[in-house]
C-alpha cells in the first residue's frame, strides 16, 4: 500500500515536470493533457485521476513553490511588521529579482504566466493570482499612505499599479533580451528610483532664527 501510494506521488511529480517543460517552451495553450501526459510517461487516466484540466495542473505547478517575497509583503501589508512599507517593497522586490536571475525553476514558472492566452483555457486563473498580487500591493500602499510615507501625489491604487508594472516589464524585458543585462543589479537600482518616487518628500525647514523673506515690491 505504501508503494502505491509512493508511486502515484512520484507519477504525480514526473506529470508536473513534464508540463512545466512543456509550458514553457510550448506555451499553454498549444499544450494538451495528452502531450502532458506522452512527456511524463504517464497514461492519460493518470493525468485525469490527478488533475481535472490545464488550469488544475498550472495551479498545482504555482503551489510548489514557495515566495518568501510574498510571504513577507503578505505581513508587512497586515501590519505585523513594524518596517516602513515602502522599505519592505524595496527589499523583497530586490531579493525577488536575484531569486529569479539565480532560480532557473522560477524562471520557467515566470515565463508559463506570462505565456497565457485568452482561449487557453487557464485565463480566468492566472487572472486571480494577478488580482491577488495586486490586493496585497494595494494593502501595503494603503498601509504606507496612512501612516504617512506615501508620496502625496500618488493614490495608493496608482503605487501598487506602478510596481506591478515595474517588476512585470522588467523581468519580461530581461526574458525577451536573452539576459542581456543584470536583472538583479540593474533591476535594483531601477527600483530603488522606482521607491523613492514614491515616497514622501519631508519639507523644508526653516531655522527659528532666519530672518523673514523679504516681501515683493506692489505692482
């Protein structure tokens, strides 16, 4: 019984690696269950005694990856954290960069998300994982915003907006330039200008003993 229950883990895995590989050179929706299955060695009631259809698996391949990155946005954005938030945004998104120049696992599970169609049958999928990225974003610029680091010429929904568009064209460009440059160097420096727009600029002082400024002339 044991054996059974190893083997259907391990068919599992081969089926997940075999649609990792195939989604990404492929793309998802060129992809079929059959392919999937032909790829892994597997027969195509063990696809369906594991998965229902191609969003079931791409979900399945998203879960086995665990983003540290996230986790911590995930809880400076709940205020269980006491860093400032746009600090926090600045770290992760750094590390997050390294991750992925240095990860090839989390290249390939970047450019499957990124590789969805409309008609592929996973849209409505990589869609919430999108809208769950972005209310998490909103929730540490809403965070930043009351607690008074947030640029006041930027709306929270406009900062969580701007990073998600940073960080998405950033590693698309760098996929599509065959690493032409330093994601993480590069990325970072871009970044932290991308931060420090965002954040609010202390005002001036004035010492207590500076002589008042002169009044203008009357026309």
């Amino acid at each position: 019984m044991r054996r059974s229950k190893a083997d259907a883990e391990q068919t599992r895995r081969n089926i997940l690696d075999a649609a990792e590989r195939l989604f990404c050179t492929r793309g998802i929706a060129q992809t079929t269950l059959e392919q999937i299955a032909r790829e892994a060695g597997a027969t195509r009631g063990a696809i369906y005694w594991h998965f229902k259809d191609k969003t079931d698996v791409l979900s399945a391949i998203y879960e086995r990856y665990e983003d540290p990155q996230l986790c911590r946005i995930e809880t400076a954005a709940a205020g269980e954290l006491p860093d400032d938030p746009l600090d926090v945004l600045e770290l992760t998104g750094s590390d997050y960069l390294q991750t992925i120049e240095s990860n090839p696992v989390q290249q390939r599970l970047h450019l499957i998300l990124i590789s969805g169609t409309p008609n592929d049958g996973t849209a409505h999928w990589r869609e919430s994982k999108n809208a769950d990225i972005y209310r998490l974003l909103l929730r540490l610029m809403e965070r930043a915003h009351a607690e008074g680091s947030l640029n006041d010429a930027l709306t929270p929904q406009e900062a969580a907006i701007a990073q998600m568009v940073f960080m998405n064209g950033l590693i698309g460009e760098w996929h599509r330039s065959g690493q032409a440059f330093s994601l993480h160097k590069t990325g970072t420096k871009l970044l932290r200008h991308l931060i420090g727009s965002m954040r609010r600029r202390p005002a001036p002082e004035t010492p207590p003993d500076a002589p008042p400024a002169p009044e203008r002339p009357k026309a």
